[in-house]
C-alpha cells in the first residue's frame, strides 16, 4: 500500500513529467509542489515508490518518470476529474450543435475530441445492429421504380432502389408505407427485420409482390454490417509533439491504419464507464507504449459505439478523461434528442 504522502510525490512526479517530459528531480518536486517535506524526505519516498515498481530512473544521472504500474494508480486514485472549462463546455455546444446529420457529428466530434485533449481521437460510427428504425419512405420515381429510404434512430441514412415486376399504383404505395412503418417503426433492427419479413402475408394479394420486393431491400439494408468497422480519426499531427517517435509514435501511426486495431484499442466500453488502458494492459504488444481513454456513447444506457483518445502514456490523464467523458455525454444527447 502507498500512503498519503507518497502518492502526494507520485502525482507530482507524474504532472511534472507529462508537463515537462523530462525526468523529475526531488529538488525539482520540493520547490514546484510545497510537498511540506525536505528534499531527503522526498528522496526517500521516491526510493520507496522506485523499490515498489512505480517509478523508474531511466539513466543514472536522471531523475526518475512515472512506470506503467505508477500511472495506473495515479489514474485510479483520481478523486475527481478535471472540470472543463467555460470556453470548453461552450465549444462542445457550439461545435456540435452545428452537426447537420450523423456524419457530422462523428466528423466533429473527433475534430473537438483531439483539440481538447491534443491526443490522437478515434470516434466510432454507431453499430448498426444496436438502432432502431426512425421512419421508412416510399417514393415512387416511375410506376414500376421505387426509392426506399430507411431513417434510423442514430441519424443515419440508407437509400435502395427496388425494381418491380409489374406497376404499382400511388394508393397501393402509400398503404405499403404504413405497413412498412407499423411494422417497423420505433423497434430494434434485428427485430423490425423479422417483422417485415411476415409482412408480405398480410397485405392485399395485388399487393404482395411489390411488398416482397421492398421487404427484401429493406431486410438487406438492415443486414449491412459494414458500418460497424467505420471509425473516423483525428488529430494524427498531435503525434509530432512526442519525442519518443521509436517507441510510440512509429507503432501507433501504423496503428492508425487498420480499423480492426483502432476498434479494439477502443473496447466495449459501457454508455457511462470511462475506460483507461496504460501500456502494457493494452490488446497489443507493439502498442505498450500507448494509452486509451475511452467510453461508450448512445442515448439512455443504449450504447451505440465508442469514442476516445490514444496517445503516449505521458498524457494529461485527467484533462483526456474530462474531455472524453464531455463530448460523450454530449453526443449522446444529440443523438437521443434526435431520436424523439
């Protein structure tokens, strides 16, 4: 167990050294953080949190920086994150309420997410299969072409065209967009897929193969998982600023380029759990030198995907938390105000 005192000199150890990246000195910590110890106090409680894994000296003539095992319990002994800011609580809502449909909202949101934190962002576009149906258009293009249109509860969009066998009549259409929509509206893809699957038995006879075929296209496009791998990255030049490219940098920006990676980098993080993985306690070993804080977003405990920040293990943990946990929460209420 590490008492008071000596987390007191581990924390400044780690603000010092993510603020200055260089190696903290017990001098350095006396005269920045008025620990109300002398120097050879600290010294000694350095040697002890050395002994204990939680601090290393990277060469003899150094002082000493945080390890994986001393983040960690920076990290979890976090009483209380660091509030944002007025000016930043006011550019999440400006930024985001400006968003004009799903894409811009995950566009925007890895652009704020990696200028509030200076971290690589990662936003993960909303899981397909975890949406519900908004609402189904039918528009008839020619009597025998039809645009299906699928809205749903995430914002997204997705257009089909359906080619039919024989004309269909304005009345017969609009009678399918009902059933179309009772059948669907408002419930969970897998099962609003399965209802209109059975639909087709319970229309008109005239009407049964028109709705054959736009069931099909609409069972297909609820089908279409390719979405569930799309993320969106932002802030890769914020990797210029670490010195540490060998290590850190060179395997991350490969990273960068494969989304199964990035997808797993992020988890299954719950809607409210702020998940942080420091080094070594990430999915790949070529990434130990990298950090992940991220959470879960969607409205009302309904998680839709994952967002966060990756970076060096040197990071501002408390500002990334806050502002993780911030655009999350926000992104979650425009998507839920979205969805009434």
């Amino acid at each position: 167990m590490v008492d008071d005192r000596k987390l007191d000199v581990l924390r400044a150890i780690v603000e010092d050294y993510v603020a200055t990246e260089e190696p903290v000195g017990s001098k350095a910590l006396v005269e920045r953080h008025g620990l109300g110890v002398s120097p050879a106090t600290v010294r000694n409680d350095m040697a002890a949190l050395e002994d204990e894994g939680y601090i290393h000296q990277p060469h003899t003539s150094a002082g000493r920086v945080p390890t994986d095992k001393g983040y960690r319990l920076f990290v979890d002994k976090l009483a209380t994150l660091k509030p944002m800011s007025a000016a930043e609580r006011r550019a999440i809502a400006t930024l985001l309420d400006g968003a004009v449909d799903l894409d811009d909202v995950v566009q925007r949101s890895v652009r704020l997410l990696s200028q509030l934190t200076r971290q690589v962002a990662i936003v993960q576009y909303p899981t397909l299969s975890r949406s519900t149906v908004r609402h189904i258009e039918l528009v008839s293009l020619t009597p025998t072409r039809v645009m299906v249109i699928l809205i749903l509860s995430t914002g997204r969009v997705e257009q089909r065209l359906v080619e039919l066998d024989a004309p269909v009549v304005d009345s017969d259409l609009a009678e399918l967009r009902v059933a179309v929509n009772q059948a669907s509206a408002g419930v969970q893809i897998a099962a609003a897929a399965a209802a209109l699957g059975d639909l087709p038995d319970g229309v008109r006879p005239e009407q049964a193969d028109s709705a054959r075929a736009i069931v099909g296209v609409l069972t297909e496009a609820m089908s279409d998982h390719r979405s569930d791998e799309r993320i969106a990255v932002g802030g890769t030049a914020n990797l210029a600023r670490y010195g540490d490219f060998e290590t850190a940098v060179r395997p991350l920006l490969e990273a960068l380029e494969e989304h199964v990676v990035l997808l797993k980098l992020l988890g299954e993080s719950g809607t409210d759990a702020l998940t942080v993985r420091i080094g070594h306690e990430g999915p790949y070993s070529e990434l130990a030198a990298t950090s992940v804080v991220a959470t879960g977003y969607g409205p009302q405990e309904f998680h839709l995907g994952s967002l966060g920040v990756v970076g060096p293990t040197r990071m501002d943990y408390p500002g990334s938390m806050a502002a993780v946990r911030a655009v999350a929460r926000y992104v979650s209420r425009i998507l839920d105000e979205g969805n009434q």
